[in-house]
C-alpha cells in the first residue's frame, strides 16, 4: 500500500518531534519514498543528520539555503510527493497553516501541497491549555474545513510540560495508519461493514471454558481494510490476546464479547443498518448446559467428568434468514476433510453470498499465524484461489472480491 509511494514528512518545533525518526522509519520500512522539510525550531528537537539519515535524502529546513536541489523546494517537493504528513503541528504552525502564512520551509511547503489538492494528515500537540484555547480550535475547525486535510484528534495523557490532558501527539503507528488511509481509495465511504472476528468462550464454571485457536488476525485485518477504505466498521470481536489500535479511525466501533450468545444478540443489533455481513469469527458450536457457580472440583476416586452441551444459535443463518435486497454476507469455513463440499454446503444452507475456505492442510494458514492460504466462494461457485501471504493482503483480496 506504501511500497513506492512518495511521502513528504514536515516536522514543526514541539518537542514530539523526536518521535518523527520512528514514523519516517516506519515509512521506509513499509517501502515508501521520503523527503522532510521542517521549520528552523524542529531542529532544535531532532538533528538534521538524523532526519537525513533515517529519510535517506537531503532536509529541506531554509527556504534560501545554498544546498538546496532546487530554487524553489516548496513547489518542486509538492509536485513529487503523493501526500503530506505534518508532525508535530504546534498551535503557531498550525494557526499559519490555517492562514495561509507562509514564511519558512514547512509553512510554504504545505501551502503549496494544499493548493495542489494532495492529501495532507496533521497531528498536532501542544500543552493542554494550548490545545483548548479558542485560538487553536479555529485554526483546527479551519483545516479540517478543508477537503485534501485531515486533522487527527490530540491524544490524552502526560504532556512534556508535566500536566496531564489533552494535547499529546498521536503515536507514530497511528500516525502511519492515517498516512495508508489518506493514499487509499475511498470506494467503502458511506458503508457499513459488520466484521465477526476471534474465538468465543462457553463458560463451564468460573475459571474454566471451552474455546478454539483463533487469535482474531484475520478478522481484525478484515476490519483494517475496510476502514482504510472509508468504510463505517462494526467490529464484533471475541476475547483476543491483541487487538490493533484503531485510533485513526473514528468510524470503527469495537463491541467486545465473550460467549457465542453474546457475539449472536450483537450481530443481530448491528445487522439491520448494516450493507455488509463478514462473519470470520471462530464460534463455538455448543456451550454447556449449564455454567457452574463455583469451581468444580475432583471428587476422591473420580475417574471421569460428563459434561452436556447444548447448541449455540447459528449466527450466519440468522443473518441469512433476514437479509433484506441489497444486503450481502461473507462467510469462512474451517475445514479439515471434504473442504470445498462442505463450505459450498454451508454457503447455499445459510444464505451467504460468498465463503471463504480455509485449510488447516496448507502450512502457514490457519489459527494463529500472520499468513493465510484461502479460496474464495461466490454464490455462482466461481472461485479465486489466493497464494499464501500476509493476512493483511489476505483481507485487501477479500474487500475488493467481496464487499467493493
């Protein structure tokens, strides 16, 4: 998604700029191509060896400098770069930047990048105070007016000056994950996508239960993809050991769950006003009959525990049996024996639109990994046979054959 693309990098003097070595890092290593340019005060927080070291080319910090490629770094840098983040914003860079002011490298930069109508991310930190004067939130409401500008909301926590509040700057991952928004088409604005991901948990007695292998990546993945893509994501998600932080996307919403029960009530609530159905959750067919209020304990000359299991509702013949016209439903299947018969069994008996089978037989997919080997279903039984490779790009093949 960034492999190739040219990111220009502005840094302003706030004391989060040291912070920026580890976003354009993050850039690079993604493949992207990077320039920085930055006001005269940046430097005093981050080195210029170090921004042109880690970037890989020359910083652009003074209009008029001799070393410069150009004459004018401000015109022919917008006119390479495919987008611009500026990181840190301060409240006086952001108030010129709102003003059209411009008179050092960044500011001229990013006038000419706005004009240009190039996508543009801002995140901006200052003291708390800084951030809620009335001053800063005009120059903010200003730049979000803006069509090609996105403003990234100040995160809360411990500030450099001591206080604690609202001021902080996004963390560069976040700010990484804004940068592949801001570069991906937005073909899923206005959606909205109901995404099932990650095991259930059927209780048995207070420190026991029964549950699967999944790990919840590729369903998280699912949910990255179609955010990215400008989609409203309803994220249902079972109990996982890591869950990607979704910051940069306000339109993602996360309704934690436990039991099968739980995921099925919030998948109904969600369905109605949902276009799309991805259900890759890993759920449990049956729970207990009856979940023991304290913990079961070995009797003396106890050889043996029965435990009955009753069955859970299926949630993607629900959905199924309500989806309205122009609702559509992807589903996966799991399968150890029989694999393509019985997921197209379970695609035409449940209602779904498309299946996507996986294979515990194919080395590197499955639970648990960060790679996944799929064939993709659709109702007419075409199917897409994708190559192993990373869930990521697993989830961006599914949105396009699928949801897009």
């Amino acid at each position: 998604m960034l492999r190739a693309k040219h990111i220009l990098v502005g840094i302003s003097g706030g004391i989060a700029a040291y912070k920026i070595p580890e976003l354009i890092r993050h850039l690079r290593k993604a493949g992207a191509d990077v320039r920085v340019c930055t006001t005269p005060n940046a430097l005093e927080f981050v080195t210029e060896l170090t921004l042109r070291t880690l970037s890989g080319a020359p910083v652009y910090s003074d209009v008029f400098a001799a070393i410069n490629s150009h004459s004018t770094e401000h015109i022919s840098l917008p006119e390479w770069a495919d987008m611009m983040v500026v990181a840190p914003a301060t409240a006086n860079v952001l108030a010129k930047m709102a003003h059209g002011i411009a008179d050092d490298a960044l500011t001229t930069t990013f006038c000419t990048t706005l004009g240009a109508g190039k996508p543009i991310v801002i995140a901006p930190a200052m003291n708390d105070n800084m951030y809620n004067s009335p001053a800063t939130q005009a120059s903010l409401n200003t730049l979000r007016s803006w069509a090609n500008v996105r403003v990234l909301d100040c995160a809360e926590g411990e500030l450099a000056c001591g206080t604690s509040g609202k001021g902080r700057m996004q963390e560069p991952d976040v700010i990484a994950e804004a940068v592949r928004q801001s570069l991906t088409p937005q073909d899923l604005l206005g959606r909205h996508v109901l995404i099932t991901a990650g095991p259930t948990r059927e209780k048995i007695d207070p420190v026991r239960y029964i549950s699967n292998y999944s790990s919840g990546k590729m369903g998280t993945a699912l949910a990255l993809a179609c955010a990215r893509r400008g989609a409203h994501v309803t994220l249902i998600a079972g109990p996982m050991r890591v869950m990607p932080d979704f910051t940069a996307y306000p339109l993602v919403n996360v309704v934690h769950v436990e039991s099968a029960r739980e995921m099925h009530e919030a998948a109904l609530a969600a369905w109605p006003t949902a276009d799309t159905a991805v259900l890759c959750a890993a759920v449990a067919d049956f729970a207990p009959a009856e979940t023991a209020p304290e913990k079961l304990k070995k009797q003396p000359g106890q050889t043996e525990m029965l435990l009955r299991l009753t069955l859970n509702p299926d949630i993607a013949a629900a959905l199924g049996g309500s989806k309205r016209t122009g609702q559509r439903i992807i589903g996966f299947a799991l399968e150890t024996q029989n694999e393509e018969a019985n997921a197209l069994r379970k695609m035409h008996d449940k209602g779904l639109d498309f299946i996507v089978l996986n294979s515990l037989q194919d080395a590197g997919a499955g639970f648990g990994t960060d790679t996944n080997k799929v064939t993709i279903y659709a109702l007419s039984e075409q199917k897409r046979t994708l190559p192993l490779m990373s869930k990521q790009a697993v989830a961006e093949q599914i949105v396009s054959a699928c949801i897009s």
